[in-house]
C-alpha cells in the first residue's frame, strides 16, 4: 500500500493505493493520525480510494475511528472514488450508510 498526502488550506486529502489489510492498516492508521495532528483546525479530510482494490474489516476499523474522531472534533470524514469491490464492501457492512462516499 502507498499513501500520497496533500493539504489544501483546512483540507487534507489522502490517496491510498494497494490493499488496506491486517498488515497495510496499521501503516493507514498511522498517517491519518498524524495527518489530523499536524493540521490543526482540519476541516476535512478526503480519502481517495480510486486505486484501492481490497479493504478488510481491519481496515474498516481505521475508517470508523477515524470517522468518530473527526465527528467529535467538528471535522468531516469523506470517501472519495471507491472501486466497485470496496464499495461492495462497505455496502455489506452497513459503512455506507453512514460514512460519507462519493463516486
């Protein structure tokens, strides 16, 4: 898995390519934690999965903390170009039904 970061004035977008699995997840975690402490004030923050071809349920439970976080802190959680198998995905579990994804 490959994360490229970009920060657009209160907007922080992350572009994840590969699998998010048991082993790539904590790496995930990782970056958006310390994404979320360097910009102070984030407003939102966008993770483009356009090149991601696999999540795990370890990495749906990145998503979800890192959906409660930004919810606590006023902030929002956007999924962005998710492919068709991880939108099935999210779809089974019951994610998109409150995650924030946009095709």
């Amino acid at each position: 898995m490959e994360i490229r970061k970009e920060k657009d004035g209160n907007i922080f977008i992350m572009y994840v390519q590969g699998a998010i699995d048991t082993i790539t997840s904590p790496s995930l975690e990782i970056a958006i934690l310390e994404s979320i402490k360097q910009v102070k004030g984030i407003e939102e923050l966008i993770i483009d999965l356009s090149n991601t071809n696999y999540i795990s349920s370890a990495g749906l439970r990145v998503f979800l903390k890192t959906h409660k976080q930004l919810d606590s802190m006023g902030g929002k959680f956007i999924i962005k170009h998710p492919r068709e198998e991880v939108m099935e995905v999210f779809d089974m579990t019951g994610f998109s039904t409150f995650l924030t994804i946009e095709e």
